[in-house]
C-alpha cells in the first residue's frame, strides 16, 4: 500500500494514525517533497473514478487561484494531471493506493474501506 502523505497536514496525520491503529503499515509518500508524475496523478484520478475537479484537486488552495485556474475550467485529465504533477501541493490529501484501489482520507475513515 502507498500512502500519499504530507506530516504538515492534520487529515493526513490523522489518516496515516488511524492506519496504523489497524495494523496497516502503508509505504509513505511525502509528496511535496517526493514529486509527482503527471501518469502517476492520471492514475490516481482513474483508480478513483473522478473528474480532478471532483476532489482531487485542492481548490481552495492559494496555489490554484494563484495559477488562475477555476472549477469551470474544462481541461483534460492529462492537462489537469500535468498541473497537479508541476504544483503537487493542489493534489488533495491523504490519498491511500492499496493495489488498483484508492481511497481519499476525508473523511480519514475512507482508507479503511480499501484495507
């Protein structure tokens, strides 16, 4: 299982804990650090069945408004991945991947339901 991480985050923190409770020890990605792929977050969107405007992208994140994007903005999930992959602090967190399954931990209990 990889576990997309960021330790300043509380639902992240909160998330990767509540893993462990469970006895799961996910692979960490530290994300902000680590970089993304644009197939890596093209992924992500697949596996979730989501458009990236639909909860994988931060919108409320300066980052966003700053880049001058908008949720009415109809970009291709390879352009939007591409974006999230040169600014990774707009991917939504945490985000665990245990085979093709992932889940987004808001409500951290989410990542639960693919352990």
């Amino acid at each position: 299982m990889l576990y997309y991480h960021n330790p300043r985050c509380s639902k992240s923190r909160q998330g990767l804990a509540l893993l462990k409770e469970k006895g799961v020890e996910p692979t960490i990605k530290e994300y902000l650090k680590e970089g993304l792929t644009t197939k890596e977050v093209k992924e992500l969107a697949t596996s979730l069945n989501i458009e990236p405007l639909d909860g994988l992208i931060r919108v409320k994140e300066a980052t966003f408004k700053e880049l001058g994007l908008s949720k009415k903005d109809s970009k291709t999930l390879a352009q939007w991945s591409k974006i999230i992959a040169e600014n990774p602090v707009l991917l939504e967190r945490p985000i665990l991947k245990n085979g093709k399954r992932v889940a987004i931990g808001r409500p951290p209990e989410n990542l639960i339901e693919i352990v």
